[in-house]
C-alpha cells in the first residue's frame, strides 16, 4: 500500500491527556515514538515542539468529546491538521492503540478530513504567539543562570528550574562571607542571578496572565454545561521555573 505521509501523526484525547503517536517511514521500516501530554496550552505547547523535533507536521485528531476543539485552535497554523470522523476512524476506547491505528490511515491516505464546525478564533492565535515569545525569552534567562552558576563554579544540577530550585538560589544569594558551609558568590554573580530572576518572575506573571485569558476565549467552546471546567484545565496548571520554548506551540 503507498504511504502517502512519510512522517505524519495521530492525537487521542483521554479526559485531561492527549496520547500522540508519530509514524516515520524510511530506509524501508516503520519507526513510531509515543508520548503523552497535558491537555493544556503548556502540554499541547510541549506536544507541538515534541512533533517538531520529529519535523512531523501531518497530524490527525478525532472529532470526539470536547477537548479536540481546544487542542484545534491551539494547534492550527503550525500544524496541518486533519478531523477525522468518528464513523470513518472508529475509537476502541484504548488510547495508544487507537492512536497507532489512527496514524496508520493518515500515513496511507485512508483518512478524509471532515470540515470544522468551529469559527475563527484570531485572538486564540495571538495570545499562543505571545505565549511563546515570553516562554522562549524566560527560557533564555534559565540558560544565563545556568551560565552564572557555571562562572561560579557552582553545582546546577538542581539549581534553577523548579521550586526547590528557586529556593537554592535564593540560599545563594544570601549566603554571607565568612559563613561555615561553601564559600559565598561574588558580588557580580549575585547580581546577575537576582537581575535574571526579577526577569524570569515578571515573565512567569505575564505568561499567567495569558493563561487566563486563554481560558476565557476558549470555554465557550466546551458549552454552559463544561464551560468553568475547561477554564479550570486551563489555567489549573501554571508555569514552572522550568518552562522554556515548549511552553505553547510553535508557529
């Protein structure tokens, strides 16, 4: 059977998680990864850069449930999308197995996308781009304070991504000459790690910011009976210290 898509792959939503499946044909075989993310705009952010780095931009999704509609508008422009009928792709109800099959149809044409009954969302679309571009810059202050800790010729195993993180640079900082334990950082090194830190906080509230509006534009696409549910998803996971490029779709 021709492949009509080399590299292509399949997304099925299981309540608050997307299971994605991508297909690879070369060199004569088959190669399929498997991950499974957040149904969030951090987790589908970190879907799309995943799908990325496959260069796979082929991707089907079935039109069932509610979550697919906010996975389509976050998606949509970096992605060629396909909506799969239900009818045409049945789901068995087995997340992986369901997503392996649904990637094999796409690869070998096997699927027709159906239109999309959703209307254009503009400001979905320009709220993602604002999102990467802070994701992107605060990823790049984590890259200077690795760089910093480095200089200083401090462990960063652990240093600056998460909370505990956050809470050893701090210790740093504030460590005093002459106190027992290692020695404290220059006064150049302290000041870079708080200038970038004020950086990464400002940023951090910012991208939260965008988070809630996000959820503001797409619960109407759940409906009345879903609508606080899905703004409660959207918002209910908040960027981590370590959040960086992945943090929404690229595009």
């Amino acid at each position: 059977m021709n492949v009509i898509h080399p590299r292509c792959a399949a997304l099925e939503f299981q309540e608050d998680t997307v299971v994605a499946v991508v297909r690879i044909a070369a060199a004569g075989r088959i190669i399929q990864e498997l991950q499974r993310f957040e149904a969030t705009p951090l987790g589908l952010g970190a879907l799309a850069e995943w799908l990325g780095s496959y260069g796979c931009r082929c991707v089907v999704m079935r039109a069932t449930g509610e979550s697919w509609k906010q996975a389509w508008y976050l998606l949509e422009g970096q992605l060629e999308l396909v909506l799969a009928e239900p009818l045409s792709a049945p789901a068995r109800g087995l997340g992986t197995e369901d997503a392996l099959s649904l990637a094999e149809l796409l690869a070998h044409g096997l699927i027709h996308g159906r239109p999309v009954p959703l209307e254009p969302l503009p400001e979905v679309r320009d709220l993602c781009r604002a999102r990467r571009l802070l994701a992107r810059e605060m990823a790049q202050h984590h890259l200077h304070i690795q760089k910093v800790l480095s200089e200083a010729s401090v462990q960063a195993t652990g240093a600056g991504p998460g909370l505990s993180g956050r809470a050893i640079l701090q210790e740093l900082m504030a460590r005093e000459a002459g106190a027992p334990g290692e020695a404290p950082l220059a006064a150049h090194h302290r000041f870079m790690l708080k200038l970038h830190l004020t950086q990464v906080d400002a940023l951090r509230g910012s991208i939260e910011q965008v988070d809630d509006r996000l959820a503001e534009c797409l619960t109407p696409l759940h409906g009345v009976s879903q609508g606080a549910a899905a703004a409660q998803r959207l918002t209910g996971e908040r960027l981590s210290p370590r959040a960086g490029p992945a943090a929404c779709a690229r595009g």
